[in-house]
C-alpha cells in the first residue's frame, strides 16, 4: 500500500513534526506527505479554496482512493477505516491520498472527488496536530490489518 498525506502548509519542526515522523517511521508501507504552500493569497475565501483545491487535486496520484479531512465527514472507528483500507486493497487499489485542507476548510471540488470525506469528531482540530492523528490512525490501521497487538478493542 502505498500512503500519500496531502496538506496545505508548512510544518515547523516540534512535537507535532516529531509525532508525525515516528508514526510514518514505523509504518511498512510507502508513505510520503506532500507540502503544499500557496505563495500569493487571494482576496476572498472562495478564490483561496479554490487555487488551493487545484493545487491539493494536482497532487493526488492517478488511480488512488481520496481520503478528505472535514468536520462534516463520517466519524469511522480505527477499525472501519482499516477495513475501508482493505477493501481498497482487495479491489486493486493501492494507493490512498489522504488530503487535509487550510484554515478556510475544502472546495467544494475537493469533497465532490472524496472516495471517504472522514472527521477526527465534531471538534474542530489545529491543522498541524491532525497531521499526527491521522499519521497515528493509519498506522493503526495497518497494525489492525497485520495482527499486531499495538490496537487493542
């Protein structure tokens, strides 16, 4: 399987930075996290979604199953997102991009492309810190898929 994290923005080295590491480190599939930073702004919201949604949708591989972070997205137990997972894998599948969006949240054409639009619950959580939950829960996934004893029910 292979695991690509698309995000809008830099991480700055820290504890988010490190957690996220760690998780990837671990991980036997390929993962690499692309870094997306959009130098000129635009004016209003909808016109920074939309040239951040070009560049997030340019990023996700040919043929990958597109995982998006919304609030408004279906809650999954770490269990149900290792068998979407799976199931991915036993249909051919094996790339998924997971994408996590700016501060202004998705473009519209963004979520419309979602194979999964998943929400770490209805918190709303700072755009660095998912980046190491969602490092975390996919390699729970592939523990729960492998057998390994770190997800425990």
């Amino acid at each position: 399987m292979n695991i690509n994290i698309i995000a809008i923005g830099r991480m700055q080295r820290g504890p988010e930075q490190d957690l996220l590491d760690a998780y990837i480190k671990r991980l036997p599939w390929k993962t690499s996290v692309k870094e997306i930073e959009i130098k000129k702004q635009s004016a209003n919201t909808s016109e920074r979604k939309a040239r951040e949604a070009e560049s997030l949708l340019a990023a996700v591989p040919d043929g990958a199953s597109l995982v998006v972070l919304d609030e408004r997205g279906k809650g999954l137990t770490s269990r149900a997102l290792a068998a979407k997972i799976d199931d991915w894998q036993m249909t051919g599948i094996n790339t998924v991009a997971f994408i996590i969006g700016g501060a202004d949240g998705l473009d519209q054409s963004v979520l419309n492309r979602a194979d999964l639009k998943l929400a770490f619950g209805t918190l709303t959580w700072p755009h660095m810190m998912v980046r190491a939950m969602l490092g975390e829960q996919i390699y729970r996934s592939w523990s729960i898929l492998a057998g390994h004893p770190y997800h425990r029910d």
